[in-house]
C-alpha cells in the first residue's frame, strides 16, 4: 500500500516540482543580464550572468563617475543562475534607489554543475565549493585591488562559508 501511496503522489509531486522550480524564470531571454563563461574547478567551462545594477543617484551620470563593486552571489538549488539574478534584483531594488552616492553592483551568479544551463556535469559538495572559490576567483581578476562582496541562499551559504574560512 505504501509503494502504490508512492508511486501515485510523490513521483508526480516530484516532476511537478522540479518543472516549477528549475525553469528559467526568463522564459530563455537574456537580454537583462549577460551570460559568460568561467573555468570551474577542474578545469570545466561553466556559464554564468552578469548583470549591472544602478543607484538612481547614477542616472545621467558618466561611467566614470559611478563606484562600481563587484557582487558575487551563490544561491541554492531551487532556482537557477536566472531566477538568482532576479532574487538580487529585488533585494537590492529599494535600497538603490534610496541611494545618494552613484554606485553600482556588478553582480556575478552562476549555476551549479547539473542545473541548468550547466548540465552534464554531476554535483558534488567537494565541486560545488571549488566552482564557487573558482567564480569569486575570476570576478576578483576582473577588479583588481577590489575583493568581491559574496552574497548567498540557502545551498549557497555552504561554499560562502567555506569561501569567507
């Protein structure tokens, strides 16, 4: 009885769940943040997106007037790298536009390996911290003298805290 419980409600709750959850909350578009590729550990080319987030404050000013700095946020497995830009977005949406100083995040998230985009690659706790040392690592190349700031989620909070140790 337990077995026919089993097979009639949870297999389906499951691929429910995991067609709700692990979607690309875009819809597939891309045209608010830019998709790039870094070398995770061992050596795998895993994708990504950047997404550069205003003060209202910077609104009609020149590039070179706005502060930037670089955000890397690690988030869980319930979303993909585009439902993290959005869970950002949103976080940080108020707050910029209560800011007086031009400045902006230029966010950086990634999927982990076996979620979408990056699939093909299995997971493991050992792989996931090591593709989150490998982006910090990246954006910190991109910023030099300038240490990302690291914002996490849920599953994210593991390599974050691996990361800050």
């Amino acid at each position: 009885m337990l077995i026919a419980v089993y097979l009639v409600v949870c297999i389906p709750a499951y691929y429910s769940a995991k067609e709700s959850l692990y979607h690309d909350v875009d819809g597939g578009d891309n045209g608010f943040a830019t998709e790039f590729e870094f070398e995770g550990m061992d050596g795998v080319k895993l994708k990504g997106l950047t997404k550069v987030m205003y003060s209202s404050s910077s609104s009609g000013k020149e590039e070179s007037e706005i502060t930037h700095y670089p955000l890397v946020f690690l988030g869980g497995t319930g979303i993909n790298m585009y439902g993290n830009v959005y869970a950002v977005r949103n976080f940080l949406y108020d707050w910029l536009a209560q800011v007086d100083e031009p400045v902006a995040f230029d966010y950086y998230t990634f999927s982990y390996r076996g979620f979408k985009p990056n699939t093909g690659h299995l997971p493991s706790e050992n792989n996931i911290k090591g593709d989150s040392e490998h982006i910090f690592e990246y954006v910190k190349g991109l910023y030099q003298g300038q240490r990302p700031l690291l914002f996490s989620h849920s599953l994210g909070k593991g390599p974050t805290t691996a990361l800050l140790s």
